[in-house]
C-alpha cells in the first residue's frame, strides 16, 4: 500500500463496489423470491378458482342429471300411458266393429221379417177375399 492513502481509498472503493454488488444480487434473488411466492400464490389462486369452477360444474352436471332422469321417467310414464291408450282404443274399436255388425244382422233380420210380414198379410187379404173372415180361435185352458 502506499503512503499517500490511496491504498486504503482502493481497498475502500472495492469493498464498497462488492457490497454494492453483492447488495444488488440479494435486491435481485428477494425481488425473485418475492416474484416466484406472487407466481406460486397466483398459480394455487389459479388452482383454487379452477378446482371451485370444476366442482361447480360437476354438481350442475348431477343436477342436470337429476332433470334428465325426470324426463326419462315421465317419458316412461307417457309411453306406458300410450300402450294403454291404444290397446283402449283397439277394443273399442273392436266392440263398434261387433255393435256395427249386430245392427247390419239386426236390419237384415228385420227387413227379411218385414217381408214375411208383408207376405203374411197380403196372405191374409186373399184369404179373406176368398173365405170371408178367420173362424175364432179356441181358447186354451191354462
């Protein structure tokens, strides 16, 4: 070192340089602490809201799940309703079917009895023509 002092100024100088310097370092590595726990904490907030969205959505899925199980079910109720309905429908067609048929044989029948009615009486009228009115008949002991 020389006399003059400046041996010292350097020593001083260098020590400064490398507090100053190794000061900044540790400014740096605490702001990137500092930066990395603000990512980490920003990344578990990220986490956190997504697993919050994920569980929502999961209960809105169990809920439409509940909807579409009604749905099906009054789905079943109507089908098991329209089964019934039909085969309703099919035997009251078949009894109108039966009742059509008895009152087309009913008219048939009453047409042809009509017809032996009128024969009858046209019968009758000439017997009466020929043979004056019909004896009395016996009465019955009953």
């Amino acid at each position: 070192m020389s006399s003059d002092g400046s041996g010292l100024s350097g020593w001083a100088g260098y020590a400064l340089g490398r507090m100053a310097a190794e000061t900044d370092l540790e400014n740096r590595q605490f702001v990137e602490r500092f930066q990395h726990r603000l990512r980490r904490r920003n990344d578990e907030n990220l986490i956190d809201t997504l697993t919050a969205k994920g569980v929502e959505f999961l209960d809105h899925i169990k809920w439409q799940e509940g909807i579409l199980k009604e749905r099906k079910d009054q789905i079943a109720a109507l089908e098991a309703d329209l089964v019934q309905v039909r085969s309703d429908l099919e035997r009251q067609q078949s009894l109108t079917n039966q009742w059509k048929d008895f009152g087309d044989k009913s008219e048939a029948n009453y047409d042809e009895l009509k017809a032996w009615a009128d024969k009858a009486e046209a019968s009758l009228k000439q017997y009466r023509a020929l043979y004056g009115p019909l004896p009395d008949a016996p009465k019955s002991s009953s």
